[in-house]
C-alpha cells in the first residue's frame, strides 16, 4: 500500500475569516475520501467516514482525535 503525501490533504482556504475551522477540515477531509482506499479501516477513519457522510462540521480536537487514533491502530496493526 503506498502512502499518500499528506499534503493532499489540506484546505486549499488560506485567507483569514475565509471559511471556518469545520468548514477547512471538511474540505481537507473531502481529498482524504477521494484517496480513501490507501487507507486501513480505522476507529479515526471511520471518523472522518462518518464526518464526511454527515457533512458535520467538527472542531480540532475531534480531528486531532481521528488522527491520534488512526495512528495508533495503523502502528499496532503493521506491527502484529
């Protein structure tokens, strides 16, 4: 499985007052769907999954959440 560069997956918003913290992590998350497949199922990326079905913004604490928790199960499941 190749890793994706991670920068596939900012907002392109870049202006300041421009869109809203929930409103940038969607559109990041939107990149992530399109390359989603590179990606083990996850409790984090069900997550964004679930997010992203929903179109529910989200503050960084629960994107920080997602990707803590993705990462620790794709550690532990690479090293079993």
């Amino acid at each position: 499985m190749a890793t994706p560069s991670a920068s596939l997956f900012l907002s392109d918003s870049v202006v300041q007052g421009g869109l809203s913290t929930g409103e940038k992590l969607l559109e990041a998350i939107s990149k992530l769907q399109a390359d989603r497949s590179s990606f083990l199922t996850s409790p984090g990326m069900t997550g964004y999954d679930e997010l992203w079905a929903s179109r529910r913004q989200a503050a960084l604490g629960t994107n920080k959440r997602h990707e803590i928790s993705h990462h620790i199960y794709t550690t532990l499941a690479t090293t079993r």
